[in-house]
C-alpha cells in the first residue's frame, strides 16, 4: 500500500512538470503563476472606530507584546476615544508579530495600521507589510521652548541694533521698567516700529509687574555705543542679566488635553449655538425628602436624594411626555421608555452613563445602578452603549456646594437638568426650611414653555411628596 502510494505521488508529480512544459512552449507559465493566489501569512490591525464620532483615538497601553499568542476575543490593547476607555478585541488567531504604534500614542487616525499579526506556525520576527506606517509619538520628550532671549547670530545682532536705534523715549523706559527685550514684542508701527501701545499690550496680556532695578545701575542707552558698536544689546549688562534670568524663572508645566474633552467641547458650542436654549426654574422644599431619608437610614437601608430626584424626574416624564422627546435627524420623536443619563465627571472629562427603564425601577436598584456606572465611568470601563442614547439628562452639582446653575443641552435630547444644593431659608410664616434649586435648559423648538412649565411644576410637587417614589411600578396619569 505504501509502495502505491509512492507511485501515486511521482505520477502525479510527473504530470504536473508536463503541465508546467506546456505552457512554458506556449509562453503561457509566467500567465499562470502571475495568477496563483498565495496563502495570506499577515493579519493588518487597524485603529478601530470604537464609536460613531471617533475619528482619532489613543492607545493608552498594550495588553500584548510582540511574540505572544492571540486567541480570538483576546483584548490587544486599551484605546481611549472622544468618549471613554475601551478595550480592543480581535477575532482573529496566531502571533503579535510587530506593533507600529506603541503605548502612550495620541491621535492615531482610525484606519491606521497599529499592528501586524502573523498566522500560527510561522516566522513571526520576520513579518513584514508593504504598507509600513510612520510611528506616532505620544509627546515629544524636549519640545522646543520659545525663546525670548537675544540671539547670537550676527543677523539677529544687525535687527536687533536697528531695532534698538528705532526705539523712542517712551518705549525704552517702559522695556527697562518691566525688564523686557525689545526683540521679544512685534511692533505694528511703521518698518516694524516698536509703538509704546505694542509694549503696555504686552505687559497687560503677561500680567507683567515693573522690575525693581538699583539705583546705581539706572536705565540709559548711550547713542554713541549704538552707532559705534552695532553688534551688542542696546539694554544695559545688568539689564540684560536680569531679562535673562526672568526667562529661565518663568517655569510652566504643558496640561494635556484628552480627545474626549475635545469631543465634548465641540458638541456644547455646537449645541449652545444651534439649538434654541430655553430656562425654567423651580424651589423645591427637600425637608421631607430628607426626613425620608434619614428614616430609612436609621433602620439600615441607605439611598441618596440624587436617586429619588433621577427617580422622580423619571416620573415627572411619564405624566408629562412632551418634555420626554429626542430628535432622530429631523424627526422630533417620543421614546417608548424614559432612560436618563446621569452626568458623571473622571479625569478624563464629563460622561453621561445612562439608567435605562427607571419607571420600572425601585429607589434602591436605582441607586446601585448609578454607583456602578460612576465606578465603571471613572475606570474607563463602560461600554458604548451603556452612554450613547438616554432621552433626558441630570446633572447634580449640589454636592460640591454649587447652588444654582443651568446646564447645556446634549443632543439629540431636547433637555436636561441642572440640580444645585439644598439650602435653608425661611418660610412665609417665619420657619425654617430646606430649599433646592432646580433649572430646565429645553430645547425651544422641541418643547413649548407650556409643556416645561408642567413638567417642572409635577416635579416639583413629586420632590415635596416623595412618598409614592419608592415604589418601584410604572406612574400613570390620574
């Protein structure tokens, strides 16, 4: 048997060397093999878009390193996006053969090529792709300062010389005063003319303060010097030592923007601008919201009053459903639940995790909800659709002592609530009691002010009563 199989294999062998002459007498072999497809040994990982908006992403760290072995659903890496941090997975099985674009790498395009994965079995070290990008760099680690001082150079000596014969009385002492070189300030007169008005703009835009010179080293520029020796500075030796040594103290640290703080201010100026802003605000009397709570909390079972107001918002939704509206495109809809997206700020800027159903929701599974989706939000753990979407949104910023404040519509919700402090003030029979603010930002175009004023004034008397909000059922108008 094993003979035969033998005999198989040469015959077939010999058969294909046949093929391979006949085409080669017909001029036809180099036409055969241009059209053999070989097997794919290289898998190209590009920069995902984890979500709708992203257009650039940051690789914060790589789980893999070159040489390991990927299964599928393996996370490669952690990316950051306009909106949170999110793991990236892939589908597909064999060896990290190279990455491109390392940890720490800002603004890398989606589509870009981050990595190269090889199939299993074979040389890993020596993948390559013909498509080799340039590696991004997360920061320059000696960005170039800006330099003020005077430059060495004999060109920069010869305008700096004309620059100082240009200079009038005026300008000459305010520069000696606060210690300034004269190359530092670009002059909008005439030739570029150093005009007093350039210098005092400086010193008010640096918030400068005059420079305390002795006595015995009074400001003056000699003519003669000038003329006679073009190629040194026209301040004083002393003046020119302090100036140097203002450069080297005016020390700074660059802060680093994230994309989702880019994202986040490109959405509210578009919204701010494009969307009719409109404000109702209301006083709620908290006493018995809080009596409530601190009730509860004596036999054992704890919840925040920012659950009950997410809770009672819920509600207020429900009876009064024009205020519970989104815009798909054009189309201003209702949505069948109210989902409210809780604003929640991290390190990385403000992100709105969404409780989803809150009708059918108690106080209590509310309130875990909340604390899991801020844990997770600060971590950078959330999914994409955990805060993409919601139909309202409450943002509560009482617990850091703010009383009163209006906040900015996400779209495409049409409102949202700005929630401040609780606060004692007297009653009209002289007592005393906790009062919070509440102000509506609702989009003029999607709401009527009649439908706002509603809806607050239902809240309001909900947060009043807030006995009926600790059942966990759906609401339903009287």
């Amino acid at each position: 048997m094993a003979s035969l199989t033998r005999f198989r294999a040469c015959d077939h062998l010999l058969n294909l060397n046949m093929f391979r002459s006949s085409f080669k007498k017909n001029g036809m072999l180099n036409t055969l093999w241009f059209h053999t497809t070989p097997r794919k040994l290289v898998v190209e990982l590009k920069m995902p878009s984890l979500s709708p908006t992203m257009t650039s992403g940051t690789i914060v760290n790589w789980h893999k390193k070159e040489g390991d072995t990927v299964n599928p659903g393996d996370v490669l890496c952690e990316i950051q996006t306009d909106k949170a941090v999110m793991a990236f997975e892939t589908e597909e099985e064999g060896v990290l053969a190279k990455i491109f674009i390392g940890d720490d790498s800002h603004d890398v395009q989606v589509g870009s090529l981050i990595a190269l994965l090889a199939e299993p079995g074979e040389d890993w070290k020596n993948t390559t792709c013909s498509d080799t990008p340039k590696v991004a760099s997360a920061k320059p680690k000696n960005p170039p300062k800006p330099n003020c001082e005077v430059s060495s150079s004999e060109h920069d000596d010869k305008r700096n010389s004309k620059r100082a014969i240009t200079l009038g009385p005026a300008v000459r002492n305010l520069l000696e005063r606060y210690g300034l070189s004269p190359i530092a300030i670009l002059g909008s007169g005439p030739r570029g003319l150093l005009l007093k008005g350039d210098v005092l703009h400086h010193i008010q835009k640096g918030n400068l303060k005059p420079v305390p010179i002795p006595p015995a080293a009074a400001p003056k520029i000699a003519s003669k010097a000038i003329g006679t020796e073009p190629h040194k500075s026209a301040l004083p030796k002393s003046t020119a030592k302090k100036i140097q040594n203002l450069t080297h103290e005016q020390e700074y640290q660059d802060l680093e923007l994230s994309s989702m703080r880019h994202t986040i201010a490109k959405r509210l100026t578009a919204s701010k601008t494009g969307i009719p802003h409109a404000y109702s605000t209301i006083n709620c009397k908290v006493d018995t919201v809080m009596n409530l709570r601190q009730k509860f909390k004596n036999e054992g079972i704890k919840f925040s009053i920012n659950d009950i107001i997410i809770k009672a918002v819920a509600t207020a939704l429900d009876l009064c459903p024009e205020a519970n509206v989104i815009w798909q495109g054009d189309q201003l809809v209702q949505p069948t639940n109210v989902d409210i997206s809780v604003a929640v700020a991290t390190n990385s800027g403000l992100i709105t995790p969404i409780v989803t159903d809150v009708l059918g929701r108690g106080v209590l599974e509310i309130g875990d909800i909340v604390r899991d989706l801020a844990e997770r939000a600060r971590g950078g753990k959330l999914q994409l659709h955990e805060f993409q979407g919601g139909s309202f949104t409450i943002s509560n910023l009482g617990m850091y002592g703010i009383s009163e404040f209006s906040a900015i519509i996400n779209p495409p919700q049409c409102a949202i609530l700005a929630v401040g402090g609780s606060r004692l003030e007297l009653c009209d029979d002289g007592k005393p009691m906790m009062v919070m603010s509440a102000t509506l930002s609702y989009d003029g175009e999607a709401i009527s002010p009649v439908a706002a004023a509603t809806f607050m004034s239902t809240l309001q008397g909900l947060l009043e009563s807030p006995q009926s909000l600790l059942l966990g059922h759906r609401s339903l108008p009287e």
